[in-house]
C-alpha cells in the first residue's frame, strides 16, 4: 500500500511559469548564439548560463570517511561507482580509470522537500570529505537525476565548494521550484558551470568521459508528468561491464524507456529505481535490463516504507543479487572492465 508519505510526495506540483527556478539573465545575443551552437553540438539544451558573481561557499568539516577505505581507495585502471549511504535518498560518485569524475545526486540538504526527509545535509557531512579524502578537486559532470531534494538537496552545496570546480551540471529539466533547486541554479550561475538538460527526440546523448568509457543519457524528459518521471536514465560501460543509472523513474518512465531501448538497457549492475518502490522495478523494465547485482538507495526505518517487498521478489525472481545502503553502507563496485566486485562498507 501507499503510505500517506507516497501521497504526499504526488502532490508536488509543477511550477508555473511566474515561479520558474531558472531565469535568463541579459544575455548578449553572440553569448546566446555560442550557447546555442555549444547546445546544437551536445544535442542537449542548455537551461542556463551564468554571469553573477557572488559570496564564497562554506568550507566541510564533519564526517571524514575511513582513512583506511581512501589509502586503498581503487587499483590502479579500474572503474569505481560508489553508492554512497545518504540515509533516504541517492548519491552517487563514479571516478573512471583514467581519473575522469562523476556526481550522479548528492542526497538530502538542509531544506528537505517534505516533511517525510530527514534533514541530512548529505554535501557537507558525506559527499565533500569523501572527495577531499580522494584527492578529487574536479568533478567533469555532476547530474541531478531529477530535482527532488532527497537528490539534490545538498548538490549547490557540492557545486559551489571553493575546493572542487565542476565541468557541468546535468538535470532532468522537469520545473519544479523549491529552494534547493534555486540554489542549485543559482550557485551554477555564480560559478559559471553550464547546465544542460536532456532532450527526448535527441537521445542518446553521449558523455565524454574518456576513451575506455561510454556512457549515454538514454532517456529523461522534461516533460513527464512529474519529476520522478523525469529522471535521466543513464548507461555507463567500462569494457565488458555495465551500469544503469535511473534516478526515481517510476513505471511510466520504466516503459517509455524499456519499448525505446528495449534490450540496449542490459546491464550488470542497476540502480534501482525509487528507493525500491512498489512503483519502480516494472517487469517490463527489468526484462530488458536484467541486472546481475541491483544497489537499493534507501534509509533506514524510512516513512515511506522503502523497499517495498514486490520489486525485492521482481529483482529476485530474475536472479539479481541485492545490495541496500540501510542494511550494508555504502556500496563500492569496482571494475576492471572484464568483472567487478561489490564491496559493501561503512565510511
Ligand atoms: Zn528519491
């Protein structure tokens, strides 16, 4: 059953057009004209551009992750995904072998969207010293895979770290008006980092990440009936070894994506979607992916009632081994290129 909490979290309206997050500053128009070009070439829209300068971020403190996990932190050529444990909510940091950085969400902030969340602060307290521990000062693409906070509620605050630059940011486009969003935008433009947005009629969209790596934005649209069904779905393949990244999609998104890419969606390892709702992991979509492994994003003792016990039996039932952040920690993967191991630990 849905709780109240599930309800609740339906009720998210889509902004209008009077409270839109992203502005559009004076832009000259060659300005306009370059970013157009840039966006043509991407096969993306950019949503904004920046221009404002603006006050220095807050430095982290809190929260070091073992020194013991970082000393050892990946062999060298190997691919690493880590789930992190962001209690209810995603956030995800892929580093490839030739060092090139990902962010796919950065979990709660300081502003949750409902009630339901938990302030978490996740940024701050998990995602910044784990980076700094790393050695990581770059981030070449940090995405929010759709704009709710449990997210991207801490990413303005990861963005906008005087320690880390950002190549672009990546968002799902669906409207939505809060004010994690309008800092997320907001410290984008400050920091004059490009966001871009997919577009569905121009899919896949290819990532630069480097030679060894192909990722692709395979679906995501703007315009879905809300902001769970506007996740960017995205695949990411080192040599013989898949990822699939697929924010919150629900079962709409789920099918949208599964009859356009049908089998393309294989991949060892998913993020399931949705925490492990009962409205995500659809057979329609698990049969096209098939996941040997599937790492549930989930907080312990959640109001939602996350994971749900019908896609745990789906995921079983096609043979997926489960890993879940509330009962493991953080999930490691890595890879190289030929197989992977899932190391399951507490940061
Ligand atoms: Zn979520």
């Amino acid at each position: 059953m849905s709780g109240p909490a599930e309800d609740k979290f339906s009720k998210y309206r889509r902004a209008t057009s009077e409270d839109r997050p992203v502005t559009w500053p004076g832009w000259a128009a060659a300005g306009v004209l370059l970013v157009l070009a840039v966006a043509a070439w991407m096969h993306a829209i950019p949503v904004y551009f920046p221009s404002v300068a603006g006050p220095a971020p807050a430095g982290h403190t809190a929260g070091m992750p073992s020194a013991t996990r970082v000393g050892t932190w990946k062999r060298p050529g190997e691919l690493a995904v880590v789930y992190f444990d962001v209690g209810q909510g995603d956030g995800i940091f892929i580093q490839t072998p030739n060092g090139k950085n990902v962010l796919i969400d950065s979990g709660e902030g300081k502003t949750p969207d409902s009630r339901y969340l938990k302030m978490i602060d996740a940024g701050s307290r998990i995602i910044l010293p784990f980076l700094q521990q790393i050695g990581v000062r770059h981030l070449d693409i940090v995405m929010a895979s759709h704009p709710h906070s449990d997210h991207m509620g801490s990413m303005y605050e990861v963005i906008g770290d005087r320690h880390i630059t950002v190549g672009q940011l990546w968002i799902s486009g669906f409207i939505y008006s809060t004010v994690s969003n309008k800092k997320l935008l907001k410290t984008a433009e400050r920091r004059k980092i490009p966001v871009f947005a997919p577009q569905p009629g121009q899919l896949p969209h290819k990532l630069d990440l480097g030679p060894e790596i192909s990722a692709y934005v395979l679906c995501g649209d703007p315009n879905a009936e809300d902001a769970n069904n506007s996740s960017i779905v995205l695949k990411l393949i080192y040599g013989r070894v898949s990822f699939l990244f697929t924010g919150d999609a629900e079962k709409d998104a789920e099918k949208t994506c599964a009859l356009r890419w049908g089998q393309t969606l294989k991949s060892d390892i998913l993020k399931v979607g949705h925490h492990g709702s009962k409205t995500s992991s659809t057979p329609v979509f698990l049969n096209q992916v098939r996941p040997e492994a599937a790492v549930i994003s989930v907080g312990s003792y959640n109001t939602f009632g996350h994971p749900h016990a019908a896609p745990l039996e789906r995921l079983e039932k096609i043979g997926a081994k489960i890993y879940r952040t509330d009962e493991q920690g953080t999930i490691f993967v890595f890879s190289d290129g030929k197989s992977y191991r899932v190391e399951p630990s507490r940061l």
